[in-house]
RNA sequence: GACUCCGUAGCUCAGUUGGAUAGAGCAGCCGCCUUCUAAGCGGCAGGUCGCAGGUUCGAAUCCUGCCGGGGUCGCCA
C-alpha cells in the first residue's frame, strides 16, 4: 500500500542478490538508504540512495556509487511495474513507475475506503499518551489547550497507524496547591452560607468559579463543617473542589472533542487500595542500587538564599544521562513531585505500556531527562519514554497581542476561545505547527473565511469534493455513482498532469502517516492536507479556463466516472485526515 | 554559570529524520468569475538558511565554538 516501502523491499531484495554474489559485505544493513519522493517531479516518482550510502562498503568491487546505482537500477528496470529507472547525480536512482500502478493505489484506496492509510498493527506493544494533566485549580487557558490538541491527536494519529493507544490524564491532586485550593473553596462555602467574606485574602484563588464548590459544600454538609478547625473540613472542602474542578476541566475538553479513557489521581498513589506505591517504587530503585542518602552542590547562578547543606534521598538518575543526581524526599519528610511522578510512571511501565509519551509545556523542560532516566531505571530498558514538549501560545486579534494577567483576573480562558472561534479553528491551528514552535494565534484571522485561514482552505478542498460528487448525481445515473462502479473504471483514463499530481500526493498519504506517527508529529499531517487541498484547488481552477479537463464531462462519461473515482478518494483522505486532527470536514461551506 | 528549545524571504512558518537548483502563506505588483462554490487560481519580485570552523560523495539538517532570543535550574506542581 505504502510504494515507498514497497519499493524499499523490492531494492533491498536486489541488494541482496548482489552480497549473494559476494560484492558487498553479507553484514549490509539493509535498513540504511530510504526510498522518498523526489523534489523535483522531473526526477520520476521515487528516488533511492542506496548506491550512494553503501558507497564505502562497494569500494572493493564497484569503482563508484554511479556503478552500482546503474545495477541497481539495471535490475529495477526489470520489474514490471517500472517505466524506467535511471542513474542520476552522485548515484540517486530515479524509478519512472507504470501509469498502471498508480491507478491501483487509487482502486486500492477505493477498496479500503476509510481504512485507506491505516497502519498494519504494530508488535511494538501498548502506548501510553499522557496529555493535559492541568492542575485541578482553575480553568484551563490556552496553553494548556495547545498540550490537549496536540496529545489528542498525537493519540488519534498513533491509533490511526495501528498503535494500540491508552489516553490518559495525571491529575496533581496532591500537593500544597489543592490544599489552597481547598481553603479557597471554604471561603466560599462561607460565602455561600450566607457569609459577607469580602475580597479574597492573598494567596487564595480569587475566581468566581470557585462559587458553585462552596454551594455544592453547602448543600452537602449544611453548616456542618462552619465552626471547626481546617483539619476537620479540609478533606470534604478538597474533595468537593478537585471534583468540581475536574468536570470543569472534562467540559471545556469536551468542548475540543477530547476526552480521556483514563484520569490518575496522585494521590491515589499513597492513599489508594494497593498502599504506598511511591514508597514501593523508592524500594524497587532502591534495590538495583540507584538510591543513596548523599548531598547535593548548591545551584549555580541566581544564589539561592534558604540553601541548606544536608544530605537527602537522591535517585542516582546521572547513571542514565542526567546531571546530577535528584531528591525523592522533602526537608519536611515528604515525597517530592518527582517521587510521585516515578510512582505514577511504574504503574504505567507496570500496566503493560512499553512506550510512554508525556507531553509538557516547555517550562518542564528541565524535568525530561530525570524522568526519562527514571523510565529506564524503573522498565530496565523496556520501556521508553518521548517526552513532547508544547511552546507557548501568544493569542493575537488581528495583529495585535491580547493582553493576559492572571493578577487582574481578566486573563482568556481556553474555554473562552473555543466559544469564540469554534473547535475546528482552535485544533487545526493548534496543529499547524512544530509542537516545539512558538505559536501564535490570531482570534481574527482563524474565523476568516478565506485561503489565509488554514483550516477553511483545507475544509472547503473536502467541499468542494462533496460538491462535484453531489453534482454527479444531477446528470449520471445511479448505478454508475456505487464504489464498485468507480472501482472498475478505466483509471487509466486519468493523464493530465494535475490529475497525476492528486494521484501522486494520495500514494503519499500512507507513508506521510507513517512518517508523522513514528516522529510523534501531527503537524506533518496538517501541512500534508493543507498541500493537497491545494492540489485540488488549483486543478479546480485550471477547469475554469479548460472545460475538458472538469470533473463531470457530459460527452466522456467513462472518463467521468474515473475522475470521480479520484475526487472520492480525495475527499476520503481529506476527510480521514482531518479526522485524525480532530477536525471536522463539512460536505459543503454555506 | 549549567542544561534545553529556537534563529530559514519584510512578516508568520514548512523543509519528507543527511539528498539533487531551499519551499508555502501573508504583505507588494500584474492577471483570471456566462459554465462542478472566485470562501478559489496563475504569474512577477523577494535568501550569505544567525556567524565561523569541522565530519563526507553531499549539510538548513549531524559535531564543536561563538552571537542573539525563550524556558528551566535541591525541598512548587
């Protein structure tokens, strides 16, 4: 299904032949060149480099990489599915394919339908995508909406190459910030008993949305919890908030289309059924030798007043490529964040995931290398961690920087722009970038209705489609328009250049799946879409000036039906594109 | 100071895990609507890929050193 691949094989194969015959090594590893579009059309419809990256391991029997690209490309020239193959440059092998192959890709994309670019599934094991994992302390802002598209579709993509995919959210129940949190909510049962509590004090959380905790604290316990010290009402005013929080947070995901099979609780880490799992996983590094009481040198840079000289619990984590080694315990006795995070990534290492992917924003960066250390430590090797680290979203409205202060209260809300700008907007654009890439977002010009606007460009591409094929049904009869008519068309009928163009990018589509998955990086899928949508429009546009060469054509109904053949299957990898994203694709734009 | 990400057209950004003559959109200029949606398309112009070395058949991509910007830097999460 992938010819890029395919073709991988089949010059693998020849490559063979030739250590066979003892001209190459028999060590050749066979994984090292790759078969890729060329840049340049004129080059055909693959290029390989194989001559080129065995060029060392030839020198013995081939004088130079042209000699052994021209045998390679001798024995290619034999496959029936080769026009032509030809040495070019330094030693690239350019392969012309058949006519006839791309028109089995296409009837091959009719047959699988909405399958078409599905992975085979992978041995490699389950994968674990951990995305959003937002403190349960407020609403979330766009920041944060940037991680949640991005692991979303990176999960979306994973499952769509044949990844068996747990999406999963760490919720940090259990630090100082809940409890904060949790007194916030107090006050507002107070207030919501009747109570004048005037400003919030300094150090509280000030928002409004903390109001419907202290009603439902109110409803539940009466004025149970009003005259008793914290220690009494802390767990029900916790509880109450992390719950509230927490289906704020389902909400406004669910407003993107997102949602989680799996919520972790930190604190069901020390406080769940099966004991003290932090604990445990200490005592499991702790038995391969990986923990040790020992000091720390100060913190270089900024000097660091409270700096206290004093041996603590470290995880030798500079045994698996950090820099020093960290702390597990607190001064008061605690867990550290990070002990808990170990405990948290065991379970999963311990669930079955032989790849864990976390994805961050970019301020933990610091944080990546003594997890990943920990994964190691923790699986022994056989589990891997990637984590995606997601930069800053700077939110614009038609070119000017919105202002956002958390101080002032009056700072935008995730949930805030996607009422504004709708889901489709806010994914794809979120998509149409490097994770690693700042971003900025213009409310403004993602509601423009025009090719400036990535997401309605791609979006009416797929209309567009839908349209012609809706169209079909006014002149051509029913029987002719089933996708078993449209795959015993003459495909070969479909030889002007545009058409071969959309032909060609749709063979691209498996490999750019495969390409975007293996990299965790969906945004290669948006720019594909987007390149593809404009294939369409342009060949769209050139049937404007020459009618023969439009879709629907009254006097070559044979060639018609070809043609549409090649718009569903555009429209079915649009709209099974988008669909990875998470977006949306409209049968028309009205 | 250490670590990390970024630096590509005036602006916003891609660049197929090292490939051939570095691409797209915006902004600028010039064109294309009687006919499947002009919410679109075509053309022109625009570059020392931050700088300097190195690795090799070949570097925007990998390594080293600088320059500039963001982030992080025992006990917060």
């Amino acid at each position: 299904m992938n010819i890029y691949a395919d073709f991988h094989h089949r010059i693998a194969a020849i490559l063979e032949t030739i250590v066979a015959s003892g001209r190459l090594p028999a060590e050749l590893d066979l994984n090292r060149f790759v078969v890729e579009p060329p840049r340049d059309p004129s080059h055909g419809d693959l290029a390989a480099n194989a001559a080129m990256v065995y060029a060392k391991e030839a020198k013995a029997s081939f004088s130079n990489p042209r000699q052994l690209a021209s045998e390679i490309a001798f024995a290619l020239a034999e496959d029936q599915d080769v026009a032509s193959a030809e040495v070019a440059g330094p030693g690239f092998i350019n392969i012309l394919l058949k006519p006839e192959v791309f028109g089995r890709i296409l009837r091959r994309a009719l047959e699988l339908g909405a399958d078409f670019g599905k992975g085979a599934a992978k041995a490699a094991g389950k994968v674990n995508v951990e995305y959003v994992s937002a403190n349960p302390t407020g609403p979330m802002h766009v920041g944060h909406g940037r991680g949640a598209v991005f692991g979303d579709a990176l999960a979306n993509l994973l499952e769509f190459s044949g990844a068996d995919v747990t999406r999963e959210y760490y919720i940090n129940d259990a630090g100082a910030q809940v409890d904060v949190l949790a007194r916030s909510a107090h006050l507002r049962y107070r207030e919501a008993l009747g109570e004048a509590i005037g400003d919030i004090p300094e150090g509280l959380y000030p928002g409004d949305y903390l109001k419907s905790v202290g009603a439902t604290l109110a409803a539940r316990f009466g004025d149970s919890l009003l005259e008793r010290p914290e220690t009494e009402w802390i767990e029900q005013a916790r509880a109450a908030a992390i719950e509230g929080m927490m289906a704020m947070i389902r909400d406004d995901l669910a407003a993107l289309d997102i949602t989680h099979a799996i919520f972790f609780s930190e604190r069901s880490l020390t406080r769940g059924e099966a004991g003290d799992q932090v604990a445990a996983a200490i005592a499991a590094l702790r038995a391969d030798g990986l923990v040790y009481e020992g000091r720390l040198p100060p913190p270089k840079g900024q000097p660091a007043e409270d700096w206290e000289d004093r041996e603590q619990t470290l995880f030798r984590s500079t045994a698996f490529g950090d820099d020093v080694d960290r702390p597990l315990l607190k001064s008061d006795g605690g867990y550290t964040y990070f002990a808990s995070d170990i405990a948290y990534h065991k379970t999963k290492i311990d669930r079955g995931f032989a790849l864990l992917i976390d994805v961050w924003g970019a301020d933990h960066g610091g944080y990546v290398s003594r997890m990943r250390a920990a994964v190691e430590a923790l699986s022994h090797g056989r589990a891997s961690l990637d984590v995606k680290l997601c930069q800053l979203v700077k939110l614009m409205r038609a070119g000017e920087p919105v202002k956002m202060s958390k101080r002032s209260g009056d700072f935008v809300t995730l949930r805030e722009v996607v009422d504004e700008v709708g889901r489709d907007a806010v994914r794809f654009m979120m998509l149409f970038r490097k994770n690693d890439a700042p971003l900025e977002f213009d409310l403004a010009k993602v509601i423009e209705q025009s090719k400036d606007n990535p997401v309605f460009y791609v979006q009416y591409a797929h209309a567009r489609a839908r349209s012609v094929l809706r169209q079909a049904h006014v002149s051509i009869p029913e029987h002719r328009l089933t996708t078993a008519a449209f795959e015993e068309a003459d495909l070969g009928l479909l030889v002007d250049p545009g058409e071969l163009h959309l032909i060609k990018l749709v063979a691209q589509f498996p490999r750019v799946i495969e390409a975007a998955a293996g990299a965790h990086e969906p945004h290669r899928l948006a720019f594909y879409l987007h390149e593809l949508a404009s294939a369409l429009h342009g060949h769209w546009t050139r049937g404007k000036d020459q009618p023969q060469l439009r879709f629907l054509n009254e006097e070559m109904p044979n060639l018609t039906i070809a043609r549409l053949a090649l718009v569903k299957v555009l429209a079915g990898v649009l709209s099974a594109g988008l669909g990875v994203l998470g977006v949306s694709a409209p049968d028309e734009m009205r």
